[in-house]
C-alpha cells in the first residue's frame, strides 16, 4: 500500500514560537515507537465487516449491493444486508417473516456439511435438512482470512500489531506506524529534548486545519474545545485515521468488502468507535471529544458491560446511563462491586483502558459439532458424524500446517451430551508421527465408546469434537499466571475423563474450572456471576469457534438456541461474544504455558498488568450446548463454485 497521505498540508517552521506547550512530552512520545499502552498518544483502530456473512455470500455470487439479502440458517437467519435492514428485517426473522416484509429478498442458506459426505457444499435444500446436514462456516473463515492477511500487507511488516477479535474484526494498533510518520512529517520532533530531558514538553504542532476528510468526527466535550489548537494527540489519530481509510479502501478494492472503523486511543473507544455509524464509514474520538462521547451512551454498551456485569452495575445503582455513573465516587463503586471490578468500571467510563493489543492470530483450537434434531440413537449415527467432524477438523488443519508439521495440535477432545447431562473425554494426540483424519476419527470413536460403555447415552441430543493444545506459535499473556491456583494439573496426557461431567441443566461451574479459579478472579466477579455467562461484543479468535452454531427450529417457530454463542472447544463453557472467548482461550493458553514452565522461575517472576477485561472472561461462563458446523477448505466438487480465491 502506498504511504497515507498527508491529512494536512502544513510544514510549517513556525510552529511554537510565541505559544504555549505542547501538553505531551518527548518521552510519551518516543513511547509510542514501542506500542506502550501508557503513551497518550497512542492510536487503535478497530475493524469490523460490514453484515458480514451477507457480502461473503454477495461477493461469492456477484450480486449487486442494493439488491436485499440474508443469509439464512435453516429457517433462521444469521446475517443481513444493509438494503435488506431498510425493510426491517433483523437477525429475530424468520426467512418466511423476513420474505413478507420484502418479497424480492435472496436468502442464501449457508454451506452445510450433508451426512455421509467428505466435504462442505452449498446445497440449495439444506434449509429442510437439519437433520442430516450441519452448518460449515468456512467460507466466511477463508474470506475472514484474506482480509486479515491483507490488512497486514497494508501496514509495515516490522511497525504491525494486529489483532484478530473474531471472525469479522481486529484490532490494530498502528502507534509505531503513526510514530515513524510523524517523525517524517515533523523533523522539528526528531531533534533531542532540551536539556536532554525527555520530560520536556514537545512543541506545538503547526497551526492549520486537519483534514478529517469524510470521518464521522463525534461531537467534542464543550464548544471550546475545538477552537484549542490541536496537539499532537490529534494529529496522531489523524495519521491513524488516514491509515485505516486506505487499508479500508484496499479492502473494498481487492476482496470487495465494505467495513467500518473506529480509531481512537485505545480498544475500549476504537470498538465503539466502529459501531458508531455503519455501514462504510469511520468513526474518529479524539480525546478531547472522549467525555461527551461516553456521557451520552449506556455503560451496556462497553465491551464487557453488555451482560452479567453491566445488570449488577445497573441494578445496584439503578441506571445504565454513564452521565450517571460519572457521579459516583470511586470509593462506592469499590464498595458496591468489588475492589478491582470498582476501578476497572471507573476508569472504563471515563474512557479510560490500557489494555493492550496483543498479536494473536493463530487458531488455538478447532471445534466441530453437530446439535441432534432429532436426537441420535445408535453407535452408527455417531460414527457418521464424527467421522464428519475429524473431516471437518483435518481439513482446516491442513491450512493450519498441520501436513508440514508447523502446528499440530496435541489434545483431542469429545463431549456426548444426553438427557440434559453432559459427558467429557479427552485424549492426547501422538506426537512423532504424522497426524491424519483417521487417527482423528479413532480417536473420536474410542472417546465415543468409552463414554457409551460408563452407562446410558440414549438418546443423544449433541455430539462435539475439538483439537487444542497447539504447540507452535504460541504467544500468550504470562502474566496472567499470576491467577492460577498452585499445584493444579490439568493437562490431559492420556484418555481421561474430564473432571466434571458437564450438567448443563444445572448451570453449576464445571469442577475443573472451579479447581482453576483463583481467588484473584473470584475476588474480581461475585461468586455467583461465575456460574453465568457473559454478554460482550466479540472474540478470540478465531474462527476456530464461533459460528460452529446452529439455529435450530422447531416447527414453524423459530427456536433461537445457541446462534449467539460462542463455546470453548476445550471446557465447553459457553460465551456470548467472541471477545469474552477470546479472553477465556488466552486463560487456557496462559494455564497451558504456566502448566509447561512450571518450575521456571521467569514464569514466577514475569510480570504484566492483566487487563481486567481478561480478568473479566476467566469467570465461570454459563454452560450450554450449541450445535453446528465446521467446514473443510479441500476444494472438492461441491465448492468449485466458489469465487473466493
Ligand atoms: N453472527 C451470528 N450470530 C450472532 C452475531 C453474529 O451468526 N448473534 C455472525 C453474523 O452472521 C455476522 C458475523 O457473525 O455476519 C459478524 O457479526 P457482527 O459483526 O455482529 O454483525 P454483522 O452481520 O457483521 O453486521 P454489522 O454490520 O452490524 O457488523
Ligand atoms: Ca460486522
Ligand atoms: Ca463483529
């Protein structure tokens, strides 16, 4: 991608004399060189797909953008166009509701995996098979896939810091990027501090008009504070906000995706920030527009305020408006909920989140799964399925580099659900010999037969399979160590049964999860909140989870099960945003690594401020069950229509 170019025309020697101070220092500014989440300067971008699984399928099939259309999961729906929003149709519809309000509609089931077959198509009578078919997801995840890798190419290989939140957004922290230009526009900011002191205010930057171009710029804290000169921290996001307008562009113009952003100083705002107005647009909060931007929002609105924890704030102080919040003190917050929960509440409405953007793109396990309607009754069935699901893993473990021994993971796990109760094994992978879908589905059956042979497993209303435990390219928060209860084993080196057989009805935390609580997590989340799942935005990544999902319909009814879930392959907690998964994953990431370094005492020693949000997702989620699907990548018959590259 060719460098941004400039948002202002100005170079101008004159800047500082006869003025006052830039209010940043030499120092926070060199901080951002290094992505240091305490640099004021810093600048996130947030990116997210606009309808996402709709323009994968309007790109696949050439269709125009005005036409309406919706992708449809059996008789649900899961995405929608923005022309096909203008008639009032939403995610609640069903296909039969959502063709009254606009007859001329295109809904396009999603590819399915058709029992019995080797690989996922798109078959046009999917929609009255839900029996026999599961849903696959992976087209969204290849197009997911070419996005991100694009974006990267868009950004300098050495200056990049990109964040993978679920299947249609990242994060991407573009402090170096915007640091390295700044020093190229500015020469005047490449000289040493006076007196060699980097505490030294910086200068001003030179007067002149920023050039927002078409940015949503929202409203500024009072009428004020846009006749102040801008400082360097608008102009930073200014750089940031030229960045991801080109990236935004390439999108459009190589995979023809329109998505919307939202640039800031730091994820909390960023994310919002591309909420804010959709589709195709981008939403720049300077931080002198922080406070005005907030005060007018419901706190459940916030990244991690959108279940558990936002109901508890709003009951207990009976409002969900932040203007509200904003007058509460400190301390009443600490005393209403919690020490750590008190702050991190404080600070996030006040815009305040140091969180950084941590480099996770790697899938870090893969599920597949399939919710019975009807229940399944024989060992045949089951056999059927999981050799669909070992399919279905395999194949996307290839793209993973599984055949070339990059990554390859090392535990394998089954859950059986029947009669509302949940029942777990888990069995480690060999290693030293190259892995293969067989190997996966004798595995899954001998998982399958242990199971059935501990008692009664019909009927069986959901069969899952994961693989986790990657070994390469892990990257992970250390830190969080600092959480996990001494003397805890738990990694899974033979078939054993899971700790807890997971009674789904009961919502009880699953006994391995307690055994992993620290206090420190329970001291941040009231006891009960850690049988309850959490509402958020959006997640870990990966593809690997969300979307395998189903909905699932009963009669002309549409029974809406488990579609905004997003389930851990590894402990089959549930969650309700990817972000709050993603959390979790890096939890179990963090427990492996802790589990593998135990003894090291750079392990013990390591430190890091655990963003409360992580804090946040290592609650004991709700557990529930969600069907679906995953799909393979291999280009068979069934897929040859397809236009994604
Ligand atoms: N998705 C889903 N079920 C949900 C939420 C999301 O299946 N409860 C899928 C959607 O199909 C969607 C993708 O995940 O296309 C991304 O979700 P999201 O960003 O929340 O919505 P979009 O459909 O992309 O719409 P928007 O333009 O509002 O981002
Ligand atoms: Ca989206
Ligand atoms: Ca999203």
């Amino acid at each position: 991608m060719s460098s941004p170019s400039p948002g202002f025309q100005v170079s101008s020697p004159e800047h500082g004399i006869g003025r006052r101070k830039s209010q940043f220092t030499h120092r926070q500014l060199s901080l951002l060189a290094s992505f240091s989440p305490s640099s004021p300067l810093r600048v996130i971008a947030h990116v997210d797909l606009d309808a996402f699984y709709a323009q994968c399928e309007m790109v696949r099939l050439g269709i125009d953008e005005e036409q309406p259309l919706a992708v449809q999961q059996w008789q649900g729906l899961i995405a929608i166009n923005y022309s096909a929003r203008k008639f009032g149709i939403g995610r609640h519809c069903t296909v039969t509701e959502a063709k009254k309000l606009c007859p001329n509609l295109v809904a396009q089931h999603v590819a399915t995996w058709k029992e019995g077959e080797e690989t996922w198509a798109y078959h046009d009578d999917a929609a009255s098979h839900i029996a026999t078919h599961k849903v696959s997801l992976d087209p969204y995840r290849l197009q997911s896939r070419q996005i991100l890798a694009l974006i990267k190419q868009c950004l300098p290989a050495n200056k990049q810091k990109v964040e993978k939140a679920s299947i249609d957004e990242v994060f991407i922290d573009l402090s170096a990027q915007v640091h390295s230009i700044l020093l190229q526009r500015f020469p005047e900011l490449t000289g040493p501090p006076p007196y060699d002191d980097p505490t030294e205010k910086l200068p001003l930057p030179p007067i002149t008009a920023l050039d927002w171009k078409a940015d949503v710029l929202v409203d500024l804290d009072d009428a004020e504070a846009e006749v102040d000169d801008p400082d360097w921290d608008d102009v930073a996001i200014l750089i940031g906000s030229e960045i991801i307008r080109d990236i935004r562009a390439e999108i459009r113009k190589r995979l023809h995706y329109t998505c919307s952003a939202g640039v800031a100083g730091n994820k909390m705002l960023s994310k919002l920030g591309s909420g804010h107005r959709k589709p195709n647009q981008q939403t720049v909060i300077r931080n002198r527009a922080i406070q005005r931007f907030l005060s007018d929002m419901k706190f459940t609105k916030i990244r991690n305020l959108g279940g558990k924890l936002g109901d508890q704030v709003k009951s207990t102080f009976n409002t969900e408006s932040i203007k509200d919040m904003l007058e509460v003190p400190v301390d009443q917050l600490k005393l209403k909920l919690g020490d750590d929960t008190g702050l991190w509440f404080y600070d996030t409405i006040r815009g305040i989140d140091l969180s950084e953007v941590t480099s996770r793109t790697q899938i870090k396990s893969m599920l597949s799964a399939k919710s019975f309607q009807p229940s399944i009754n024989k060992m045949e069935q089951a056999s059927k399925w999981l050799r669909i699901f070992a399919a279905d893993i395999f194949s996307r473990l290839i793209e993973e580099g599984v055949l070339e021994n990059r990554r390859r993971p090392k535990t394998i796990h089954l859950h059986h659900r029947s009669a509302g109760q949940t029942r777990s094994k888990s069995s480690g992978i060999p290693q030293g010999k190259a892995l293969e879908e067989a190997i996966l589905f004798d595995l899954a059956k001998n998982m399958m037969s242990q199971i059935a042979s501990e008692g009664r497993v019909w009927p069986c209303t959901n069969l899952s399979l994961s693989v986790g435990g990657f070994e390469d390219g892990i990257t992970g928060n250390m830190g969080i160590g600092s959480f996990l209860l001494k003397g805890d084993e738990a990694r899974i080196s033979k078939v054993t049964s899971c700790d807890s057989p997971l009674d789904l009805s009961s919502h009880e935390p699953q006994e391995k999860k307690r055994r992993l609580e620290s206090p420190g997590i329970q001291r941040f989340f009231p006891k009960k909140d850690l049988s309850a799942g959490e509402d958020q935005t959006d997640s870990t990544e990966l593809d690997y989870t969300h979307g395998d999902v189903e909905r699932r319909v009963s009669g002309s009814r549409s029974r809406q099960l488990s579609i905004t879930d997003y389930m851990c392959s590894r402990c089959n907690a549930v969650f309700e945003s990817a972000e709050a998964l993603q959390s979790h994953n890096d939890w179990h990431l963090a427990k492996d690594l802790h589990d593998e370094e135990r003894g090291r005492s750079t392990f013990a020693s390591s430190k890091r401020i655990v963003p409360r949000s992580e804090k946040n997702a290592t609650q004991a989620p709700r557990k529930k069950h969600s069907g679906g699907g995953a799909g393979g990548k291999r280009l068979e018959q069934g897929q040859s229509k397809l236009k994604f590259g």
